[in-house]
C-alpha cells in the first residue's frame, strides 16, 4: 500500500479524474497533504468499511486478486485507533489474512518502518499494544482525503469544483429531487389508531398537520399526544410500568436512550432494522449513534438537531463585528452589541432552574473542551458509548467546570432581561422578536424566525457552531429525537408498527417535514436534495457541520442518569446565577450531590 506501486496507482487515477500534477502525491518523502477538510472520525470509520468491502469484492469475484496484508493491517489498526480498542500483535496478524509466519514479518517490518508504535502494557515491558504511527496517521488521512477526492470527482458529489466537499457515506446518489411518500398498496394490518406520543416541536407539529396525508399513506388513522421536554420523558416512562403500552410509537430524547434501555421501556430494533432495509449511512452520524446503547438499536432518528448560535448578520456588519469563534469574542461581541437604550441586549440562552439551565451549563463544559461525565477520550473528542462503571462518574468541579460556570456568569451583564427564567422557546422567541443579536438554539426552533417575514431576524440570521474555548474544537451539540416502540407494545401490533416506523423516518417523510415547516433533516439525502437546500440557509450549515464533525453527541452522553445529572446542575448553577451561591460552592455542592446519586445507584 505504501510502495511505489499504490503511489503510482493513485497518480494515474488521479490524473485520469482530471487533476493536474499540483494535487498528486510527488514522489520521495516530504509530500504535502491535499488541503481541505480533514475527514471526521466518523466519516473515516465509514471510509474504513468502504475500503474493506472493496477489498472483500475483488478477493471474491475478480481473478488472480491477492489481499494486501499491509492495507489490512492498516484498516484493522486505524479502525481499533479510532475505537479507542486495544490492539494486539496477535490480533493484528489474524486481522492481515496472511498465513502467521507471514503476517509476523509484515508487522515487524512496519515497526521498523515506524508505521506501527509499540507500547508497554505492563511494568515489566514483556507485552505490549501496537498503534498506528503519527505517519501512519496522516498518510492514512492523506489516502481517504485523495480517495474521496477521486470519488467525488467522478461522481459529481461537490460543489464549485470542490470534489471534497460531501460527506463520505452520506446518500448524495440516492435522490436529487425526492418524491412524495407513496400510499401503502397494502393495509398495515393494524387495527386503529396509530398511537404516538411526540414532543411538542415544530418537527412534529408538522407531522400533526399531515396527519390526515399520513393516514392515506398508511391506511390507519393516527392519533398523536404531543408534550412538553419533562413531560415526555414521564410519560415514556411511566407508559413502561403499564400491563400494555398506550402507545405504538414513542418519541424519544437522544439522551434518554441509555434510561430507556437499561430500565427496558424501548424494545430492541437491530432486526427490523435489518429487515425494513433501514439506509444507516443515509443518517447523519451522530443521531444514528445516539439511538444505541449496549450495542443495541432501540430507535431511528426522526430528528436530528444541534444547539448553535444564531446571531444577527445585519447587526454584526453594522458593528463591523466577527462572528465568534471562541468564548472571548462571543463575550466581546456581546457586550459590543448589547445597547439597552435601543431596546437590543446582546444574547438569550436557558437560564431557567432545572433541565434548561443544566443544559446550559453542560453544553458550556462542552465549549471548554470537557464532557459532564469522565467518557474516554477519542480522536478529538470523545466516546459517548462506553457508558460503564467510572466512565460514568461525574465529572463537574473541575477546571472545564468552573471556567464554564465564570462564562455564564459574565453572559449574565449582556442577556436578555429575564434569562434566569428562559427556556427552550423564551430564547429563540427573544431572538426572532429582535430584542437580542444572538442566541444558543436548537435548529429545530429556527422556523419562529425563518417562516415569519415580518420578524427582525428574518432573512438576517447566519449560524454557527458553539464559540469554544481554551483552544478547544468548536462543536455544535447534537440533540433530537427517535421514534422508538414501547418494549411492552401489544405483539400482535408489532409488525405494522415497525412497518409506520420506516415510513415516518423515511427521507421521503423527512422532507415532506421540511417542506411543511420543520428545519430539522437527519438524513444526507434530504438535505442535499435541491428543494430543501433552497428553502433555508441552516441546511448548508448544518450539513457542513455534519461534514467537518462538529455535530457532536459526546455532550449529551445517553448515560442512564443524564436526567438526574442535569437536575442537580440546573439547582446549583440557578443559585449561583442567582447570587445565592460562590461559584466554587455551587460546583463542590453539584459534584457531591451527583457523586451521591451514581453511588446509591452502584454505578462505580
């Protein structure tokens, strides 16, 4: 893979795309990677199957092909790598497919090559774990810059002559235009309604409004119970404890997945997953993440919806301010636009006790680069899904937590007058209505501004992904939710309701969301389809988001007690925001009543 042979390879088939020598690989060391995006880990673990079922096709249909143990070394290496899994020389030489004496002299030769690095796994030096090499690491990036590259081109996936710019796996292909969802020509099979019980959103208020269109796709009528955040997350689980679910189809917030699986509200969906030919790689990657736990499906993304900042382009250019990069310009452009005696106050954001303010503060440790719980570290991130024992300590009186703490504290002088008592909709609603020049939403609020000609921020609104700080990435938070089926669902009705669950989530329902009011797409082919494009400028931003990884789940870990953590935190940081508490004080207090709850529970 890494001879001259591959080189040459690559260089023909680059040349063959139209590239000119300026964008292949020059020969002899020193070599300058293509510029661009850098792949997300994600995306890369994508690109990883898509080279080993490459790999896989020739050994199997084309004559005379021989596996290359070095490039399946390599995937097996950089998949464990960003897996965060641990990875043995034995295990590596089973992974090459080559005979053992063979894969062993292939591994050692990569170790003197200073592909491979070893590492001591005990005191005494005898065993250790193989890794990939910085070199490897950024050739291997290199590869998959150029491969997509190659793909793109030839394909016609970018935009403005850039061949890079998609999402690898994303179903670009699948649709341009995409249809309207087509009416069963089969009766579901169920007797009516089709009960679901949904939070009270935009998303699934369009979904209400089309209720009488799904009912003549479906061929049952639906009877849908929408709630408010908390109430839900009751309902849903208070529906477990009855002898039989009142509901068909639950909506399901990302981070209840872990509760929800762990306490068995939500059944299990890997095999009507498999067999309803749910396109996986046609969801963006952290929601379809977020719908697992334990290695198990227990739903599929209906939404999936990033906390960003809005903030007003008109103003900005009128102040000749940036728009924030880091928390010290998102300060500084606050206090910049913050003019009271023209009725403008530089931000709203939750400030209200409870969940509100407790997602404040998370996402705001999430800024300076730290989760709510100790999750291990991961690429640039980290892994929300390994969820066991300290993983799930609490992890608030820290550096991260106070410097998130300091930074609410100062947004207090320029918020919108009464953010102590802001909420989801307050925020948002304060931002469309013009009373403040940013505001940290979700993107699924954004109709309260975009579909109302009349609003100030109508038309003026640019977004961007959460300003972060000491030098951490910025990243944009991933919320939504998944349509889920109650564990304790009448079995008889199992199977149409899997069959209305495909439907529902399906690009073509997606869209007809969009097109009626939602500004929510899970999907990659929803968002790349021309129409939902032209209807509102967050498709590129989020999808670009998506793209690069700064749509991240890791802030909101599905951790079985995500809701009580947030209780506690939206408690103690109301306090201190209230001046009823030192900073220091609220976050010992919010660690040891945490603490407290994780041990009662015998989570370590």
């Amino acid at each position: 893979m890494t001879g001259r042979g591959a080189s040459g390879r690559l260089d023909a088939a680059l040349a063959r795309q139209g590239f000119g020598p300026a964008l292949r690989r020059p020969r002899g060391a020193g070599a300058a990677p293509l510029a661009g995006p850098a792949l997300s880990p994600e995306e890369m673990l994508r690109f990883i199957d898509f080279v080993e079922e490459l790999e896989t096709e020739g050994e199997l249909i084309l004559p005379h092909f021989t596996p290359d143990p070095c490039l399946r070394v390599t995937l097996f290496l950089m998949r464990n790598h960003l897996d965060g899994k641990l990875t043995t020389i034995s295990s590596l030489a089973i992974a090459s497919g080559a005979p053992y004496a063979t894969a062993m002299r292939r591994i050692q030769q990569m170790i003197r090559d200073g592909l491979i690095d070893q590492r001591p796994r005990s005191a005494t030096g005898k065993t250790f774990s193989l890794h990939p090499s910085p070199e490897m690491i950024a050739a291997w990036s290199d590869y998959a810059h150029r491969i997509k590259l190659v793909i793109g081109k030839a394909f016609g996936l970018g935009e403005k002559g850039r061949a890079q710019d998609y999402y690898f796996g994303g179903s670009y292909l699948k649709a341009q235009i995409i249809p309207l969802p087509a009416a069963r020509t089969t009766p579901l099979g169920v007797s009516a309604p089709l009960r679901i019980l949904v939070h009270a959103d935009p998303t699934f208020l369009a979904m209400d409004s089309l209720k009488r269109q799904f009912e003549h796709i479906l061929g049952v009528a639906i009877r849908n119970r929408a709630l408010s955040i908390d109430r839900l997350r009751l309902e849903t689980l208070a529906n477990a404890e009855r002898a039989e679910s009142a509901y068909d189809i639950v909506a399901v917030d990302l981070p209840w997945i872990g509760e929800c699986a762990e306490k068995g509200v939500l059944a299990p969906l890997d095999a009507m997953v498999a067999r309803e030919g749910v396109n996986r790689s046609d969801f963006q990657a952290a929601g379809w993440l977020g719908c697992l736990h334990g290695g198990r499906q227990y739903g599929v993304p209906i939404q999936t919806t990033p906390e960003l900042l809005f903030y007003r382009t008109d103003l900005f250019a009128e102040a000749g301010v940036a728009p924030p990069r880091t928390t010290d310009e998102m300060l500084a452009a606050a206090r910049a636009l913050h003019r009271p005696e023209r009725g403008l106050r530089g931000v709203a954001w939750n400030g209200a006790r409870g969940t509100p303010l407790g997602h404040s503060f998370i996402f705001a440790m999430a800024d300076f680069g730290q989760p709510v719980i100790d999750l291990k570290p991961r690429g640039d991130g980290f892994d929300p899904m390994d969820l066991r024992g300290e993983r799930l300590r609490p992890m608030i009186d820290t550096a991260a937590g106070l410097a998130a703490a300091t930074f609410l504290k100062e947004l207090l002088d320029v918020s919108a007058p009464g953010v102590l008592a802001m909420s989801w909709f307050e925020r948002v609603k304060a931002y469309a209505e013009g009373a403040v020049a940013m505001a940290y939403g979700y993107s699924l609020l954004a109709p309260y501004f975009e579909l109302d000609p009349t609003a100030p921020a109508h038309g003026r609104t640019g977004y961007l992904p959460h300003p972060s700080g000491c030098g951490a990435r910025p990243i944009a938070p991933v919320g939504g939710y998944v349509l889920g089926i109650p564990a304790n669902l009448a079995p008889e009705r199992r199977q149409a309701v899997e069959k209305s669950v495909r439907l529902l989530t399906s690009a073509e329902a997606c869209k007809l969301y969009f097109v009626n009011g939602s500004r929510v797409c899970p999907r990659h082919s929803v968002a790349a389809d021309p129409e939902v494009r032209a209807l509102s400028p967050i498709v590129d931003a989020v999808d670009a988001m998506a793209r690069d990884g700064s749509l991240q789940l890791w802030p909101r870990p599905a951790a079985p007690d995500f809701a009580d953590i947030t209780a506690v935190l939206g408690e103690e940081m109301h306090q201190m925001l209230r001046g009823e508490k030192p900073v220091r004080a609220a976050l010992a207090d919010a660690q040891n009543r945490a603490d407290a709850v994780m041990r009662a529970r015998g989570r370590y």
